[in-house]
C-alpha cells in the first residue's frame, strides 16, 4: 500500500510504494534532496517529519538518536512512512538535470602513488561522458553484486577519464582487489553521479576545505573546477593525514599555492614519525581550524573523510559560529561501518 508524502515548503506531493524509503521515492520522482551515503550513517539527508510517522531501517546511533526522533527529525534515506507524512527539505537545484545512469568503463590506468593509495583512471564508452558536479560520487558494482562508492577526483571538465582515489584498507575486499589483482583493461560498472556534496557557486563566502585520507579525492575535483571557473573565493585546505607518506599527492595542492594567492594549503600530520622529520602542523586536522578560527560565522565548509573526524568538525565549527547549512560534508563509510561484508 502506498502512502503521500508532502514536501515542504515547495507543496510538492509524491507516492512512496510500500516498502520504499522517502529517498527512494524522492529520487524516482525527480526531487532532488540532499544525501550522501544512503546508509543512514552519514546524516546527509536528516530533516524534520512535519506530520504523520516514520519507521526508521539500521542506521548509525550518533548520526540520529532517539531524543532527535522524538523531536521529528528522521534520516530520509532509512525512513519508511507509516501512512501519509509531511516532510520539510529543500530542493537542491544544482543536480536537477543532472541523470543517473548506469554505465560500463574501463581500467585505463592503475596508478600506485603511494604504498596504500592506487590512482584508478577509468574511460567511458566512445561518444559517452558523465555529466556530474564536482564533488559528486559513483557507486562501482563488484563482481558479488555490491556497491563501494568513490568519490570522483577528476574535475567536470577533465573528462577523459574518471579519477578514483582508492586506498588499500586491510580486509577491504574490493580495495583488496584494486591492489592486488586488478588489471588494466578490465571493465567494470558503475551508478552515478551521486550526492550532494559540492561546490555552492551562488556563494561569495570564503571557504575552508577539510580532508583526511583519501577524502581529498573530491576535494580535488571542486578546487580544479573552482579554478578553472576563475572562482576569486579565498579557499583554505587542511588536509590532514597520519603520516608524511599519507598524504599521496602533496605536490598538487602545493602548486595550486604557488600559483593561485587565494589558495592556501595546511597539510596536518597525526603520528609523525622521525623519518619524516615534520616541521608543520601536527594534532587533529579540524583542531587546526579551531587554532587558526576563532569566528567561523563568515565562512562555508567543505568537510570529507573518517566519520569521526566529519563529526567532530560539525559539532566544533558551528560552536565558532559556522552556520549549520554552510558545513558541507561527505563522511567516508568503510563496507563494515555500513553493516556490509
């Protein structure tokens, strides 16, 4: 049986089938709601239930407790209405256009940057591109039927090949095979674009960027698109990596320094060793921000990488004054974080 949803404020009203999330529905129907993981782990896409109930599937505890529940809020993409409900979300308009698609592409390119992150450069079909915003994942269908979603790092308009950032992860059964056993010339399969983390260009505000690990990946590809687009924002990344070999490409964002004066970059080091004989930054990457920020209320956010870290970022900026919808962020979800073998 299929129950109404109403959105507000834009009065839109759409059928969700039995068995349905309310994201579900919203993306069948073209209505394009912010989300990220679609896991109910990131937190993405949580907004309020105006009236009627939801009953939530798994989901992470610290990305909505039961106290918030009580209050009318829920996670959209684990939601199931119990009958007819009244939601609040805005629409994002940026990817209205913008289709999903399943496609097949080729391993063009495997590129070993560092000892535990490979460079994936994968070639769409001739006479096929992806229209996506940078910033924006895909979904690769493994071989068993999952799903591992990456982030894409080459920017829209270098579009020759798609740029994955894949790091070896001990366990990781697909990134195992990215590895170990992958072969240039293989051909996989992918759903995308996805997500709604990317660059708010009717913004004027300053920005800083925050990335751990691999979350550089669409870190990457907003700042490539920001630059190419003539983006004068003053832009600011931390990124933030255990050790000195960590950070697997520290020469891009160095010359985006050398060659754009309103990009600065901070890279932050954990567990330093000797070896790396580190004379920067060290500590946690968002308690850099804090040190360098004490008003945030200026300024955007573009937040990616551990869970944890995403987290402590949100709840610390918007205590310096960033508001809370000025914190963009795309939470990085290991299989095992999402219940997934």
């Amino acid at each position: 049986m299929s129950s109404q949803l109403i959105i507000e404020p834009s009065k839109q009203q759409l059928l969700v089938e039995e068995g349905e999330t309310i994201l579900d529905a919203a993306m069948r129907a073209g209505f394009n709601m912010p989300y990220g993981c679609r896991n109910g782990a990131c937190g993405a896409c949580k907004g309020r239930v105006l009236a009627g109930e939801v009953s939530h599937r798994e989901h992470s505890g610290s990305v909505l407790n039961k106290t918030e529940e009580a209050q009318g809020l829920a996670l959209f993409c684990c939601a199931e209405p119990q009958g007819d409900v009244v939601i609040e979300c805005r629409e994002i308009q940026a990817t209205k256009d913008i289709q999903i698609r399943t496609l097949p592409c080729r391993v063009e390119k495997i590129d070993r940057v560092s000892n535990d992150v490979a460079v994936l450069a994968l070639k769409l079909p001739t006479k096929e591109r992806l229209q996506f915003l940078a910033g924006q994942y895909i979904d690769i269908h493994t071989k068993d039927g999952k799903k591992r979603s990456f982030s894409l790092a080459n920017p829209p308009h270098s579009e020759e090949y798609l740029q994955l950032h894949v790091r070896l992860v001990p366990g990781g059964e697909f990134s195992e095979y990215v590895h170990n056993s992958m072969r240039e010339r293989e051909i996989l399969r992918f759903t995308g674009p996805l997500g709604s983390f990317f660059l708010r260009e009717e913004s004027d505000k300053p920005i800083i960027f925050l990335a751990s690990g691999t979350g550089f990946a669409p870190i990457k590809s907003i700042v490539e698109h920001a630059i190419r687009k003539g983006v004068q924002r003053e832009m600011i990344l931390y990124w933030g990596a255990r050790t000195l070999d960590d950070l697997y490409m520290p020469e891009l964002p160095s010359q985006w320094q050398a060659e754009y004066p309103n990009f600065t970059f901070i890279p932050v080091l954990s567990e330093a060793r000797p070896e790396d004989a580190w004379h920067g930054r060290s500590g946690f990457v968002h308690e850099a921000v804090l040190h360098d920020f004490a008003d945030l209320s200026g300024y955007q956010v573009y937040a990616c990488g551990a869970p944890m870290m995403v987290e402590a970022a949100h709840g610390s900026f918007t205590g310096r004054g960033l508001p809370s919808d000025e914190f963009f962020s795309d939470a990085f979800f290991l299989a095992k974080d999402l219940g997934k073998n």
